[in-house]
C-alpha cells in the first residue's frame, strides 16, 4: 500500500479540523468593543469588572426594564458586575420621543481608549408597548453598550435591532456578549 | 532665573502640544448607540411599518436642534428632494429629522447611522411623525443609497434586500406594496 506523503497527510488533518470546526461551533458571529473601557478594572477574563449605575428614569416601566436588565447581567456569568451606590458613574434615564426610531441609547465620551462619562436612555415613547422581555432586552442591550460592547449580528443581546432580538427571545447576556466582556475584563 | 523661566515655557509649550495632540487624536465627541424599534429584516415588515417609502436627493440642511428631551440629544433636519414617492403620498420635498450633528463645541456622531451628504440620493423608508416631518425607519435599515443607478443597503443594515438597478428595487417594494394579504 502507498503511504502518503508526511505534508499531505498535515493538510488532510488540517482541513477535517476546520471543517469540524466550522460544522460543530455555533458561534458563527462575533462581539464587536466600543473604542474605549472602563479604567481600573481587574485584567481580563479575571471576575469581575465593576461600574456604577444609577436609575433616573421617571416612568415606573422604564425603571422596571432598567432593574430587569441589571438583574439579567448581574445574575449572569459575565465578568462584570453593575452596582447602584447612591453616588454612580452612569444614569439610567428614559425620555418620551416620538421624533426617533430609537427605542434606547447610551451616549459616552471617551479620551486614551477609556470613558470619561456616559449616560443611558429608554424611549417610553416605544417600551410603553413592549411586553416585559423586550424592554428588558432593551436595556439589558444599552447596559451592555456601558460595559464597552458594541454593535454585532446574528441573535445575541448586542444585536442593534429590538424586533430580531424579540424574535430570537433575547432578553440576557448570551456567549458572545460575555465573550466581549471576558476579552475587555 | 532666565534658565528656569526657558524651562517653564518649555514644559508649558510641551503641555500645550500634548493636549492639542491629544484632542486631535481622541477627540472629544460624543458617541450615540442606538438600538432600532423599528429595523426589520425582510422588505414586506419595512414596507408593512412604514408610513412613506421615497425615492429622493438630499438638498440642503435645514438646521441643526438641540431636543428639549432631558437627553439634549442634537438632530440634524434635512431637506429632501422627492422625486417618487414609492409608498404614500405628500409634497415634493419634505423634511427629514436625524440623530446627530453640532451644535457650536459640542458634537454628537451615531456611527451606526451617518449624517446625509448633500447631495447624495436614497430610497428611504420613512415614518411621519408631525405632518410633513418625517425620520428614516430603523436608522440604517430603512436607508438604501443609490449611486450609479443602482440601490444598496448601507452598512449596519439588516434589511435583507439585494442591491440591484434603482427600478428593480423600486419594482420590489411596490410590488410588496400590492401584494394581496394571504
């Protein structure tokens, strides 16, 4: 019997781990970070990175989406932690604005990779008509916005649209948006 | 003294140049995520959703707003040029309200969702939301720029539609548009 070559029999190997690779994982997407972190966190992938909230919010359903979101990272495995002292680092408000089709936001400054101040915003003017997991996704999304995730695709918490993160019942953290947090913190 | 007073100016240039260096680099500006209500994925939601599908030219700023909300976000108004309107009907130019713009210091990018260019023309799938006023759906996903004669999404879109000749993707919506209820 003919033996094969030592490099052909690598690259035989090669290609079945990769195509096993590409057949087995899910995780055909990928988190995106913001330009800048939290300073004066643990290294990352060590628990756990701690930022300070505050709700402002003046509608009761704005204030229960912002508890509901804290909760579903708080009692998730991310490495991250958001902890509400009566002095805090960012205010979780809400707005009522028909004039958008923003349904949340997160607005920050930042200088040398690093925040310098941000604040977070739910439109009442939209989860006034959500049921309770989607205005739960919506801030859990924006709280995931101040721990310095990004935008991604596909159906996980950083998705940027409400409707596909409904329709993908996403309303928690998901591997990939922890992924984001371990490579940050 | 005057070795020490050189020193001084010296340090003082140098702190200068750092901080112009560093604003350069790092500017201070503020970023806006959002998460879109309203952004769906096939042409059939986007066109169900929408109060207006245009197709149009970018004409002019028509001033730049600070939002009375508690947030002070600033908005840009743009004026469009309709030149067909593919759903709904109105004027022939209209009024479009976008997140982002400058207002004196301050200056507010949403990198998702990039200011119009004068100039630049979009099939845009709009809500009205004050007579005559309009915003795009879903920032950008309701967004399709058109160059060359032909329309594509831009980036950060989940609009599935393929990019194609501006008829053929005109033909798409108004052919959802009309399509009889299952």
């Amino acid at each position: 019997m003919r033996r094969i070559p030592v490099v052909r029999r690598l690259a035989i190997v090669c290609v079945i781990s990769l195509s096993l690779v590409m057949f087995t994982t899910n995780q055909a997407y990928a988190y995106h970070l913001e330009p800048a972190r939290w300073n004066g966190q643990p290294a990352p992938g060590t628990c756990c990175a701690h930022v300070t909230v505050g709700k402002e919010a003046t509608h009761a359903t704005s204030l229960t989406a912002w508890s509901n979101g804290i909760t579903a990272w708080n009692s998730s495995p991310a490495l991250i932690l958001f902890d509400q002292p009566s002095s805090y680092k960012v205010g979780l408000a809400d707005i009522d604005d028909a004039g958008n089709s923003s349904d949340g936001r997160t607005t920050y400054y930042y200088l040398f990779g690093y925040f310098t101040s941000m604040s977070a915003w739910l439109n009442y003017h939209w989860i006034k008509l959500y049921p309770l997991s989607k205005s739960q996704g919506v801030a859990a999304h924006e709280l995931g916005h101040i721990a310095g995730l990004d935008h991604t695709n596909g159906c996980v918490l950083m998705v940027p649209d409400s409707p596909t993160r409904a329709s993908c019942g996403i309303s928690t953290p998901q591997t990939d948006d922890r992924n984001g947090i371990a490579a940050m913190y | 003294m005057k070795r020490r007073g050189k020193f001084a100016i010296g340090v003082l240039v140098g702190l200068v140049a750092l901080t112009i260096g560093a604003l350069t680099t790092h500017p201070l500006k503020e970023v806006v995520d959002s998460s879109w209500a309203n952004a769906y994925p096939t042409t059939k939601e986007m066109v169900a959703n929408a109060d207006a599908v245009v197709m149009g030219t970018v004409v002019g700023v028509d001033g730049v707003e600070v939002s009375p909300q508690a947030d002070n976000l600033i908005y840009t108004n743009y004026s469009f040029r309709v030149d067909k309107w593919i759903v709904g009907s109105g004027s022939s130019t209209i009024l479009l309200h976008q997140m982002g713009g400058a207002v004196g210091l301050r200056e507010v990018s949403v990198p998702d969702d990039p200011p119009f260019v004068v100039g630049e023309s979009n099939v845009l799938f709009l809500t009205e939301y004050a007579p005559g006023k309009y915003y795009v759906m879903g920032g950008p996903t309701g967004r399709l720029q058109v160059q060359n004669g032909t329309a594509k999404v831009i980036a950060g879109s989940s609009l599935q539609i393929k990019p194609g000749s501006l008829e053929s993707v005109i033909q798409v919506i108004a052919s959802v548009k009309t399509a009889p209820a299952p």
